[in-house]
C-alpha cells in the first residue's frame, strides 16, 4: 500500500489515476451488506449487475474497466435480513473494487426502493470489501466478520 492519496494531482485537485503502464492481469473483488427482506430480488439482482458496468459513469475517477463477469447472490436468514454478496471479474490494468461495492450497493438501494412503502425503516449496512485479487496490491481478505 501506499502512503499518499493517488487521486490527486500536484495542485490537490481530483485526477483519474494513470495506469497505461500497468500490466494487464486477473483481478477479481467481492463485496457484501445487508438489507431487511423483501420479496424484489429479481429486479435488484438485475440493478446490480447494471451497477457494477456503470461505475465509471458514476464514480468520477473510476476507470471504465471491461468486465468479464458479475454476478449476485443473496443470502436470507428467514426472519428479516437479506445479505447481498457480489463477484466482479474483469481481465485489465485495474482492479473492480469500487464496481463490487456498488453493485452491492445498487443492489440494496433497489429492494429499499421496491419494498419502501412496507418498511421506511429498512437499514442498509456492513457493506464493504470481502476479498480482492490480482495486480499490485495483491491479495486483500477484509479481517473478520462485522456484527449486524
């Protein structure tokens, strides 16, 4: 890692960062959260992965990375919490964190939506990086498990 924010140029003005010069590798993220239940799993599921190949539209400095896989699983533990896990693959000079934790959380924002006028009080929270692989910084694996 490294100890200097890399999305800023020398006047600390917002860069996308340069990786033309970086070697085209595997790289794989998973991210995961969680939301109250409901019964819209189809559409979010669909909002997900349309999330995930959008990023770079949304999120200023991400590059536009080609991926090569996305896919979505949900996890419900038959009371009233809907766990998301997502897998994004690409073969590029960059990695897919930022396109897992959004389709993750697009994915949650979608059944919020759908389901809102159930249960206003929906949480969304625990969203943020399992596990990446592939480039630079290697192999990542988020510490333990948070706690609901």
């Amino acid at each position: 890692m490294t100890d200097q924010l890399t999305h800023f140029n020398d006047q600390n003005r917002a860069k996308m960062v340069d990786v033309t010069d970086k070697a085209v590798t595997h790289r794989v993220a998973t991210a995961t959260g969680q939301i109250k239940k409901g019964d819209v799993l189809a559409v979010a599921q669909v909002a997900g992965i349309m999330a995930a190949k959008q990023t770079s539209s949304l999120i200023p400095m991400c590059h536009l990375i080609p991926l090569t896989g996305v896919d979505i699983h949900f996890t419900d533990n038959d009371q009233d919490t809907i766990t998301v896990d997502a897998l994004v693959k690409t073969k590029h000079v960059t990695g897919v964190e930022i396109e897992t934790l959004l389709a993750v959380q697009v994915t949650l924002l979608t059944i919020y939506d759908m389901c809102k006028a159930i249960d206003r009080g929906m949480l969304i929270n625990n969203i943020h990086l399992v596990e990446k692989d592939g480039g630079k910084s290697g192999h990542f694996v988020y510490p333990s498990t948070p706690k609901s």
